[in-house]
C-alpha cells in the first residue's frame, strides 16, 4: 500500500521548489533536483505533486496566500493615503518575498497560456491591476484637490514603472539592494511630483547666497555594490 502524502512534507517541497523556480525558471527546475535537496526520492514529490506543472501551480497558490496577509488600504481612508498604502503594501511584499516576484514573470514568459486557469497570475495581469487600482486612486484625490490634475492613467503608468523598476532590482540582487531601499521614502518620493502639498512657496526677498563648490569626489570613492 503506498504511504498518505504527509502535510509537513509538502511545505518542505514547496518551500525549496520556490527557491529553484525562482532561481532557474520552470523548464531548467527538476523534481529530482528539489527531491535530493530535500534527502527525498523523486516518487515522494511525485505522490504529493504529480506533475511539475502540478507543483508550480501549488506554488503559485501559496505565494497568492502570503500576499493575502499583507492588508489592503481601508477603503474609507483619504485617497492620498490610501495610495500611498498600496504602493508600500506592493513594494513591501516583493521586497519580502523577491521570489514571488520572479515566479510571476516566469509565468508570463515560459508559461504564458501554458497554465490554465492562472493567466491572472502573471506579472502581466499584476502590472495591469496595479495601474488600475493607482489611476482609480489618483482620480479620486484629484476631485479632492489632493494632486495636480493631469492625465491620471500616463501618472499611474509612471509610479507603476517606478514601483517595479525598484522590484527588477531587488529580485535580481535583494541582499546588494536592501540598503538603498527603504520603503517609506521610496514610495514618498514617487508620489512628491503629484501632491499639491509639495508645492512649496518660494520664500520673499533676495535669494539667498549660492554654497561654496565642492571639490570634485575622487571617482574611486564611491563604488556601488551593483
């Protein structure tokens, strides 16, 4: 009689199938591979998991599930804020889980219209539904004079572009990253060009004296990790 599948176990493989996914895409990952990681036979992935297809599938599942426990902004909070809130509540769960981002992109290249029933999962329908939920926003703290008017889709359009140029960063290289990225200021200077607060008056009177130059920086100085 062959053994039950075992819950505890296919965490395990769902956790290291993750990581080999999302480090080298879905035709090069091997259930073998993530079997031997594992100290497992390729026939107990495959008593949990019957197909690798199966095995993305579930773990696209559980990335959706750890995004649902990072809350939405509450829908009746200024529009401003709330903004603010779902660019920070995107940036911070990438930011968490860098993977989860590079699982949507493989499934929109290597697997696009290969998977049915998870083409709401790619990175496409994510760009998508981020630009929507940014334009509906933006539209809404324009009738309140929170925000310059302007064309709120092409705005959206660039604070997605910013938002995910940041992701593209952090999931190629998140530990070489992580010290220039701080979320909160990130996410504040995005949205500075459109809020009417920071327009600031030009203080009365004769500007003020301009600063001393200041030596040229020796190029050697400064040398970024990336």
């Amino acid at each position: 009689m062959p053994r039950p599948p075992r819950p505890h176990l296919a965490r395990s493989i769902l956790e290291k199938a993750l990581q080999v996914f999302a480090e080298k895409g879905f035709h090069a990952a091997s259930l073998e591979e993530i079997a031997v990681s594992l100290g497992l036979s390729k026939g107990a992935v495959y008593l949990h998991f019957p197909s690798k297809r199966d095995l993305f599938r579930a773990v696209l599942l559980q990335v959706e599930n750890r995004e649902t426990e990072f809350p939405r902004p509450a829908e009746d909070r200024d529009p401003v804020l709330r903004l603010r809130a779902l660019l920070l509540r995107h940036l911070r769960f990438y930011q968490r889980f860098p993977e989860a981002w590079r699982l949507r992109w493989i499934l929109e290249t290597e697997l696009r219209g290969d998977l049915p029933g998870a083409s709401n999962s790619g990175i496409r329908a994510v760009h998508r539904r981020l630009r929507a939920e940014i334009r509906t926003l933006l539209q809404q703290a324009a009738r309140r004079g929170r925000v310059r008017s302007g064309d709120a889709a092409l705005d959206a359009f660039h604070l997605a572009c910013g938002l995910e140029g940041a992701l593209a960063q952090v999931a190629a290289s998140p530990s070489e990253v992580a010290s220039f990225l701080s979320p909160e200021a990130f996410v504040d200077s995005l949205l500075a060009p459109i809020l009417r607060e920071s327009r600031r008056r030009r203080p009365s009177g004769p500007p003020p004296p301009e600063p001393s130059p200041s030596p040229e920086p020796d190029p050697e100085d400064f040398q970024p990790p990336f």
